[in-house]
C-alpha cells in the first residue's frame, strides 16, 4: 500500500524557515519524480515543487521561487521542503504527492504551516 | 500558466440526482484533465484521468467527458459519500494547474 506521510508544519512568525518532511512507502520512490502541493484555508490548490527521481532537475512556481527549496533522499524514501523568508500567504496545508502519467495519484495527509506574527 | 476555469462554485444535489461539473482551460489541453474529490479534513482523491478514464475502486456512477478546452465530470446518482469538493486539474503543459473547485452538497 502506498503511503506518503508528511511532519514538520507548525505556527512560525513571517520571515521564519521551516523544513517539512515526507516518508515514502508502497512504492519504489527512487523511481519517481514527487511534488509539493499546497491548499490555503478554504482554497484551491497549487502546485509549488517538483523534483526529478534523480534530483537531477529542480522546478518551482513562481510564488515561492527563490524562497523553497525542494530536494529528496531516495536512501531514506524522504522528500524535503526548504521553506525560507515565509510569509503569511505562505499559510496553508502542504501535501506530497506521487504523480503516474500527469496526474497526482497519491496524497499525503498533509501538513499544516501558519505563518502569523 | 493555463487558466481552469471551473463551474459552479457551489451546488446542492438530491439523492439520487445525476449532477455535472465544468472545467474549462484557457487553451486547449488535448483531454490531458483529470478530476479529484477532497472530503472535509481529508487530502485530494484521484477520480478521473485522461478526460475520461476512471480511477480504479472509483464507483462506476462517476464519468468524465470533454475535449479541447471545455470537459465535465458527471455523477449519475448523488450518495450521501459524494459530499465534499471536486477539483479539475491540466497536465498538459507545466506547470500544472487546478480548478477553483466545486463544493458539492446533499440537499
């Protein structure tokens, strides 16, 4: 059974770093590429990161370009979250996910980062 | 980025009753969308792919259907276990996006 399992959210002040963290398991991670998803309370969702299964490529959306920095350890089965100089649009539930051919076909619970002073 | 523009916002739904759901792309995205149903407190589910391929152990009252820019997620028969929010999402160009969502209520 697929599980991704995502630790590290918390209530942090603007301008703050924070690292989330995602176990994988059910599958071979190393394998494939994996992404960060996130959802503003009562909100949609974005697509912020993704990261090749070799760490060889690297893409962010523009909103936290600069500022997130997404990278895995496929020795551990773990996908990392850099999140620096956050801010309170940054606020929202953050989930992994596993992508099969284009569409995101495991989420992780999610992890909520509040960013308020 | 591609714009999905979803429709409606909001919509109530009797036991029983077939409902739809519209997604439509700034461009055309080739039947590269896929639908996603979030319950209340839960991470997004996988329902539909590739326009219209249903996910595996998705009931067979849920269909997708469309192409170019304008596609639709269908339930033929609204269960109390349909309740929560439906997302489209476009894969056919990066980076990849998200409908606004659609809150679906048993009335």
């Amino acid at each position: 059974e697929v599980q991704l399992v995502e630790s590290g959210g918390g209530l942090v002040k603007p301008g703050s770093s924070l690292k989330l963290s995602c176990v994988a398991s059910g599958f071979t991670f190393s394998s494939y590429g994996m992404h960060w998803i996130r959802q503003a309370p009562k909100k949609g969702l974005e697509w912020i990161a993704l990261i090749y299964y070799d760490s060889s490529n690297k893409y962010y959306a523009d909103s936290v370009k600069g500022r997130f920095t997404i990278s895995r350890d496929n020795s551990k089965n773990t996908l990392y979250l850099e999140m620096n100089s956050l801010r309170s649009e940054d606020t929202a539930m953050y989930y992994c996910a596993k992508k099969e051919w284009g569409y995101f076909d495991y989420w992780g619970q999610g992890v909520m980062v509040t960013v308020s002073s | 980025d591609i714009q999905m523009t979803q429709s409606p916002a909001s919509l109530s739904a009797s036991l029983g009753e077939t409902i739809s759901i519209e997604c439509l792309a700034s461009e055309g995205i080739s039947s590269y969308l896929a639908w996603y149903q979030q319950k209340p407190g839960k991470s997004p589910q996988l329902l539909i792919y590739g326009a219209n391929s249903l996910q595996a152990g998705v009931p067979s009252r849920f269909s997708g259907s469309g192409s170019g820019t304008q596609y639709s997620l269908k339930i033929s028969s609204m269960q109390p276990e349909d309740e929560g929010d439906y997302f489209c999402q476009q894969s056919y160009k990066f980076p990849n996006t998200f409908g606004a969502g659609t809150k679906l209520e048993l009335k």
